[in-house]
C-alpha cells in the first residue's frame, strides 16, 4: 500500500492505495496546481486534467478533502460613495470636517461613531448604510479601514457605541451618543 501527503498550507490531499492509484491521483493534482499556476482558471484546469471517478477509486473514504483552500477571496463588495448627501456646512449647521475635527477621534471605532452621529444627528439622514462611512471618511479625507464592515461590527460589539444589526440601516446606541457628545474630544466634559 503506498501513500500520500501533501499539505500546501493545509490545502492537505491524503492519498491511501496500491501504487498505480496514488500516482494517478498525484499526477491529476500536480496537472491541476501546474494549470492554475500558468494563469489558467481552476474551471479550465479541471476539465482538462483526467477525471477520477469512484470506480477507479479503491477506497474513497481515505482520500480526504481540502479543509480550505489557500487564497480564497474574500465575500464582500466594496464600499462606493453616496453622491446624494451634503456634508458641507451649506446643508447642515457645520460640515463634517469641523464637526470631526471638534471631536478629534483616535481610532477607528471613534471615527466610526462620530460620523454616525453626524449623520444621523446634524446632516438628518434616515437610513445610514456602510457607503455613507466611507463617504464620510472620504470627505474628511483620512485613511479608511482596510475591512470597513468589519470595523463598523466591531465598533457595535465591542464598544456598543453603534447599532449594526442592519448594515444598511445603521444607528447611533444611547452609548455612542453619550460618547460623542461627553467623551469627545479627549480631557473636556
């Protein structure tokens, strides 16, 4: 009985059988990772290599599955900016910009709070959705975080500063606007 193992990054293929089945099924598996490696999909890759099928397989069970695959992309589209909304102080007793810079947020989640607050509060926007935070760090032209969603979430669970149960429809908690209001900026209130 020959056998093998082959990890790539826990990508893991475990082989158990006579020879001739081991190598086949190395040789598929190098065909495949060759073919994807050259620039050509996984879909073209796969159905030019050998199909294994369970008649040729002396014992399924021993040939494991993948638990991940290395490189997945991620779900998720990106965040894009609400040309309807005025953050200037045309529209609004005070811009955006003043209002952040008055509260001089240091992190993330502060940001995150602040510009929920500001719009929800000052600019009066019913329904504030994850576009309308990258709008406004955009408009106060700081850098944004890498996986905005996720920030917002952790802003909710971690500091219960925003209501996130909907992510098209985000709100301000009784906490976020204790913060904003007595906890910002910094060493005032």
């Amino acid at each position: 009985m020959t056998k093998l193992r082959i990890d790539l990054f826990s990508g893991t293929l475990e082989v158990d059988g006579e020879e001739g089945f081991v190598r086949s099924v190395y040789d598929d598996f190098k065909d495949r990772l060759l073919a994807v490696r050259a620039g050509r999909g996984t879909a073209e890759a796969a159905s030019s290599a050998p199909a294994i099928d369970a008649e040729t397989t002396p014992d399924a069970a021993s040939v494991s599955k993948p638990l991940r695959t290395a490189g997945r992309k991620r779900a998720g589209v990106s965040p894009s900016l609400v040309k309807d909304i005025d953050l200037s102080e045309e529209g609004n007793d005070f811009s955006l910009a003043d209002f952040y810079a008055a509260k001089s947020p240091l992190t993330a989640m502060e940001s995150n709070v602040v510009f929920v607050y500001y719009l929800q509060q000052i600019a009066q926007v019913s329904r504030i959705s994850v576009n309308h935070i990258y709008t406004c760090y955009k408009f106060v032209n700081i850098k944004y975080p890498n996986a905005l969603k996720q920030s917002l979430a952790d802003t909710s669970s971690r500091k219960n500063w925003l209501d996130t149960s909907s992510f098209d429809d985000i709100k301000l908690s009784t906490a976020g606007e204790n913060f904003v209001e007595h906890g910002l900026p910094r060493g005032v209130g």
